[in-house]
C-alpha cells in the first residue's frame, strides 16, 4: 500500500483538530496500539454521534472537528490490516447512516434544512476519507465500503431543471434570469449536487493517478466501474466540471490539497491543479460511449466555455499519444480474429471517433459563447471616454514616430495647402477585427499594442520622404572611410553655396561605426535639440527607423534642398492629422464580409460560422481612419550628396 497524501494533516496541531482535547486523541492512538477493539470503536462511534449533534445544530466547528476523525485514525492504524479493515468497514456504513439526515428521500418534511455549509463539509469528510482508502490491500472491504458509498446517492434529484430552463429561453427570457433559476434549483437539490460533483472528483482522482503511474491499472479498473456516476443530462456534467474549476482556489470540496506523494515541511510547492486534472473525470465519462443527452438550448453560457474546447483537445490528444495504456478503460476493443497491427488501427479508429463527437459538442459551446458575447458587444454603447484616451494613445504614438513633419518644421520649409488636390494619402482606412470591446463598459477587454497601428503610420511616413531619394541613392559611391568621406562632402556642399546643416544616417551607425569616437563628434545634451545623437562638426545627425535607409549616409542643407507641401484643418490633431473611429453600418458588414466571405466564416480557431454569425463577428469591428495629405518635393537637388558606407 502507497503512502498517500494526509487529509487534512496528521500533526494533531493542525487546523483541523487544532481545538480538539488532545487528550481524546491519546486515547485513540493508547487504544489502537494495546489492542483495545472495544475503546477506540467507542470513540468511533461517540465521533459519529458528534457528527449528528453537529448537523442537528448547524454547528460548523464541531463537524469540523469530528467529520475527519476516520482519516486520522486511518493513518494511525494503516500498518495494521485487520484494524483498517474494520475502521473502514464501520466509517462507511456510518457515513451512509448519517447521509440519510441529508436525503430528500428519507429526511422527515418537518425538519429544518440543513445549511449549505453543514452539506459541504459533511460530503468533504467523506470524500477525504474515500480518497484516503484508495489503495487498502482488501478488494473485497474496499468494495463493501464504495457499495456504501453508492448507496448515499439522492434519487430524488430533480431533472426537470431542464425543461423549466427551455421554457424560459423560448418564452425569449435571458441567460441572466435562466442562471436564476438554475441557482434557486440547485439549492434545493444541493446535497445531490455537491454528492455528485464529489464521485466526479474521484473518479478524476483516481484517473490522474494512474497518468502518473501512481496507481495500477487493475486498481482503476475496479475502482472506476465500482464507484457510480450516472448524469442524465450532459448540461449537469458540464455545469459540474465549470463550478468545481471555477472555485478550486477555494478548497472546493478539499480537493486543491489533494497530492500523490508526502512533501517535506516547511518546503514550498504546487500540490496537482485541480483545473487540469478534473478533465479526467470529464473525458472518461464521454468516452465511454453513455454520454448523457445534449441539448444546446439549455446550456447556460459560461466564459470557461472559451477554454475547454482547446483543454479537452489536448487531454484527449494525451489519451490518444499513449492508447494502449487507456483503451480498456475506455471500453475499446478490436476483433480479435483481426491481426494485432489491424486490431490496434480498429481501436484508433473507434477512438478517434468517439473524440470528434465530444470536439464536435465543445466546438459548438465555443461558438455559442462567442456568438452571445458578440450581441452583448454589439448591444452596448462606445465609451466616449475610452475613446478619447484611445485617441490621445494614437496621436502620440503617431508624433514621435513622424518625425520627418517635425524636421520640417524646424527648418521652416513647410508650405501650407488650402486644398487636397493634388497630395499624397499618408495614412490609413483600417477594420479592426473585435475591437469594440475596448471601449464598452460591461464587455470591456484591453487589446495591447493597439497604438503600435498610429506609430506605423508615422513610420510610413517617414518613408515617404526617404523614398523620394532612393534613386539616387542606387548610384551613391560605397566608401568605407566614414570620417573621410563625411569631412569630403561637407567640403563639395560648402563649396557649392550648400553648407550642410542636417547629417541623416541608419540607427546601427550609432554602434557599427566608429561614429561616437570621432573627435568631432558631439553627443547631444540638450533633449530639446533637433539631432538624436549629437552632432559632427557642429551639424546635427539625426536617424529614421526606416527599411529605407539601409547604409545610406545624407548631408543636406536641408531647408533648401526640400519642400513639404501639407493640407492642415484647425479640427484635426497638431492641424494634420485626421482620426476618426467609427462603428460599422449594415453596409459596410455586408461589404467586409463579400471581401473575403471565406475568411471571415472561420473563426480563431477555424471553426465554420454561419453568414449570420461570420456577420456578427464583422458587426464587433470597428473603423479607424488616421491619415494626413502632403507631399515632400525635391526643391534643390544640388544641395543634398549621399553616400553609402561599407560596413
């Protein structure tokens, strides 16, 4: 028998029995280890008579203290066989007696109900002690006691919740009032729930065990058509599945502190993610072929139906790397007549296809739950705030990188267009994929770099005017003395009546080059200058980050060599840039979509959508229009030289 993990701990000053006299336990250990049958099963069951007083009085802490007194002794006694057989024969056949204070069928109408919490606790106890007696050598006592186990089911677990909700969503009510219902539902039936949520828990357990090698096949085998399981409805399996992920940080049940091996003390570790193993559970219920009916309809939306689509892939993706290790757990067989090669194909085969029916089915709760968050979205109203600051980002990101417009500026070579006509589109009319949801309030998501799309923008440009002198940059001569042809060209444009008073070179010169070591160079020191770097011979060296300008080397005297001709509006940012978000109108979504109809029928995934919903994923997009109109023109080409630097 494996030492598995304690629940909820054997050090007698734990939280579970912290309150607890001491002394009580000393007669446990005292009565167990002389052999005295007589005292330790009066403990018992002075425990389990504890534990009824505790629910008859809603008392919290004494059913804390007493429902896990069974998992104490356990450990005290698991070397001793016989003891542990008895122990286990008697705590499960209490636990079964004490459930009956709980079921709807054999509880007295006219006794209080039983809080939520009593409930909880009561069915953790039980679970922390099954989870316990996992591996006991006996089959035969383990069987009785999971025999007992089954018999604590609540038969009287309302399944009309369905039609009651199928009733709402047809009369045209929300998911909002249909959740309602199912939480009020629930309530009433919430032993049977929780009882059910907990063999669900089990059966994961005992399943991640055996991936891990921690438990042998026979023992799962056993275990796992002994334990009961039964959902009629695959909308219960699931909503199981949500809750039980969603409040695992809780405890939910205990089954965060579950582990499969001892851990040193005061030792930092992650115990197994509840959120990934519980998927077990899930996936061999499905696969095993007596899948419960499924009703889209009546399934409540849930954001974990975002991710378990692409969680089962995977889990059942693992199941398939290693199916001979999981194929008769599932049920698979092959014919036995066939060869061994043909047998293990039929057994992939029959595989695969239980799997694309369980895909099939979270597929569909994947685009179901996009579908119902895209009308929210589509529903609600821009956030003029969020707008604006959106703005204010784009409108930055586009200054710093246009930076050619403000290199125009300073040498005052800007002439002012009263028309369009005539200049060139700097700019773009861009769709942005689902981008209302960063300017709502309810369905309100963050898209990071976002403003990256106005820094282009300016970058582009910049390009623009470098593209103006590409051509003469192909017959530029490539030189390899960078200080030598600098002090040449300064020289030929000064003797042209051009003295330079503008260096532009590629960003890498600043590190390819000797360029920061030259004892003419100057580093800037003033943030306002003009100049990113510094200065050479007192001109100003500035840079763009430009696939255009490659290793190109530009000495100009800049503000007779060029010329920006610009169309500027007082309503515009800085006068020139126009930045315009806007929702799309029918027309536009009927436009986007007979584009590219193919593309947008598929959604991240490459999941098929219908027009309707393809459409409304188009209906979540929105415009942005953020362009200026200029032109750059060469007005002097003598007073400009370019040169190319080998390096």
């Amino acid at each position: 028998m494996i030492n598995i993990r304690k629940y909820p701990g054997l050090n007698p000053n734990s939280k579970i029995i912290a309150d607890l006299d001491m002394t009580f336990y000393k007669a446990l250990k005292t009565a167990f280890e002389r052999g005295q049958k007589s005292i330790w099963q009066r403990i018992l069951q002075h425990n389990q008579t504890q534990v009824i007083i505790a629910i008859s009085k809603d008392s919290l802490p004494v059913l804390q203290q007493s429902i896990f007194l069974p998992v104490y002794f356990f450990h005290v006694a698991k070397k001793n066989q016989e003891v542990v057989n008895e122990l286990v024969k008697d705590t499960a056949l209490s636990y079964k007696t004490i459930s009956y204070a709980f079921r709807s069928d054999a509880r007295p109408a006219n006794l209080p109900e039983i809080s939520d919490y009593i409930i909880n606790k009561f069915i953790e106890g039980v679970l922390a002690f099954f989870h316990t007696i996992l591996f006991i050598e006996d089959e035969k006592v383990l069987l009785n006691a999971i025999n007992e186990l089954n018999q604590m089911n609540d038969d009287k677990y309302d399944a009309h919740t369905r039609f009651k909700i199928e009733d709402i969503i047809n009369g045209g009510g929300t998911q909002e009032q249909a959740k309602a219902l199912r939480f009020q539902e629930d309530l009433k039936s919430l032993y049977a729930i929780t009882q059910r949520r907990a063999i669900l828990g089990l059966k994961s357990w005992i399943m991640f065990l055996y991936s891990l090698n921690e438990m042998p096949e026979d023992r799962l085998l056993l275990l796992e058509v002994n334990i009961e399981l039964q959902y009629q409805f695959f909308e219960d399996l699931l909503s199981d599945v949500i809750f039980i992920r969603k409040y695992n940080h809780v405890s939910y049940l205990g089954l965060s502190d579950w582990d499969y091996t001892e851990r040193q003390d005061m030792k930092v570790y992650s115990p197994p993610s509840v959120y990934d193993w519980l998927l077990h559970g899930l996936c061999l219920y499905l696969l095993k072929g007596n899948a419960p009916h499924v009703m889209m309809s009546v399934i409540l939306d849930d954001d974990d139906h975002a991710f378990l689509f692409e969680a089962v892939k995977k889990q059942l993706d693992e199941y398939k790397l290693n199916l001979p290790k999981w194929y008769r757990l599932f049920g698979l067989a092959g014919d036995s007549k066939l060869t061994s090669e043909q047998e293990k194909n039929q057994i992939l085969e029959s595989y695969e296809e239980r799997t694309r029916k369980i895909l099939t089915v979270f597929e569909q709760l994947k685009i179901n739950h996009d579908v119902r968050q895209n009308q929210e979205l589509v529903a609600e109203s821009l956030d003029i705030q969020r707008i604006n600051e959106f703005k204010e980002r784009l409108k930055l990101a586009w200054k710093k990188q246009c930076f050619i417009y403000d290199l125009f500026d300073h040498f005052q070579n800007v002439v002012i267009k009263k028309s369009e006509k005539g200049l060139q589109f700097f700019g773009a009319n861009i769709l942005l994929p689902r981008f209302k949801m960063m300017f709502v309030e309810n369905n309100f998501q963050q898209i990071y770099g976002s403003a990256d799309l106005a820094a282009d923008i300016g970058r582009r440009t910049s390009n623009s005017f470098l593209s103006l002198l590409t051509p003469m940059s192909v017959d530029a001569p490539l030189v390899e003395d960078l200080v030598a042809n600098l002090d040449k060209h300064i020289k030929d444009l000064t003797d042209k009546g051009f003295p330079p008073n503008l260096i532009i070179i590629p960003p890498e010169f600043s590190y390819r080059t000797g360029l920061l070591k030259l004892p003419d160079f100057k580093q800037k020191v003033n943030p306002e200058d003009l100049s990113d770097f510094g200065s050479y011979r007192d001109i100003p060296i500035v840079t763009f980050y430009s696939g255009v300008l490659s290793n190109q080397v530009i000495l100009t005297k800049f503000d007779m060599a060029f010329e920006l001709d610009i169309y500027q509006n007082k309503e515009w940012y800085d006068n020139r840039l126009y930045l315009n978000l806007k929702e799309l109108s029918e027309g536009d979504i009927n436009k986007e979509f007979e584009k590219d109809k193919a593309a947008w029928k598929k959604d991240e995934k490459g999941f098929d959508l219908t027009d309707a919903q393809a459409k409304l994923r188009i209906e979540t997009s929105l415009y942005l229009e953020i362009w200026s109109k200029g032109r750059f023109r060469i007005k002097e080409p003598k007073a400009f030289e370019i040169f190319k630097l080998k390096i």
